[in-house]
C-alpha cells in the first residue's frame, strides 16, 4: 500500500510533468488553428478532439482553468463542425481566444507550481 505522502509526491511529479508537456500541447492547438485557417477538412475537428482531451486531463491534473477553457474550445468546435459550414472571421476569432485562454492558463499553472519553474 502506498503511504499519502508517497502518493501525494507521485501526484506532483506527474503533475510537473504534464505542466512540463503543456508548451507542446499548446503548440498542437496553435497547428491545429492553421490548419483550420487553411481550410484543411479534418482540422477542425481535429482541434475539437484536442479541447476535449485537455479538458480531462486538465481536471486530472487539477488545472481546473485548463479544464474550463478547453471545454468551452471544445464546444464552439463542436457548434461549427454541426453548423456543417468553414468558420467565418468571427468563430475564427472565437477559437483563437479559447487557444489563448488554454495557452495563459498552462502558463499560470507552471509559474505558481514551484516544481514545474525549476524544470
């Protein structure tokens, strides 16, 4: 059985370590952004699986800023893919605003874990 402060020393290590990926993941979203600006297909789509994504793994990591702001990501991809049509300059704008929220919460989560500043 693992003690509570072995636990909770597993939880932070995993947790730096997720915040240590969280500039890649970023980087996918703003991939994931051009590609949907150059009207590729699948991205749109694509995008909204990665909002969906980093609003569970946020909550497991307790980034409850990442959570929010990838779901509601998560659902304006969803509204337009079901709206059928390309987004037009205003639900780009919208995407783009939810990418950046994604964005600042990562990086406020690393600038208040002690652990994740040092790596």
């Amino acid at each position: 059985m693992v003690s509570d402060d072995r636990l909770e020393a597993l939880m932070r290590g995993l947790r730096t370590q997720y915040l240590g990926d969280a500039d890649v993941r970023v980087a996918e979203l703003w991939s994931d952004m051009a590609r949907v600006e150059a009207g590729e297909r699948d991205a749109l789509d694509e995008l909204r699986r990665r909002f969906h994504k980093l609003a569970g793994s946020g909550g497991s990591y307790g980034l409850d800023d990442v959570t929010t702001y990838s779901r509601e990501g998560e659902r304006a991809a969803k509204r337009l893919l079901d709206a059928g049509a390309p987004p037009d300059d205003a639900a780009f704008a919208e995407l783009t605003t939810h990418v950046r929220r994604v964005a600042d919460a990562f990086a406020a989560a690393k600038n208040a874990d002690p652990d994740a500043r040092a790596g």
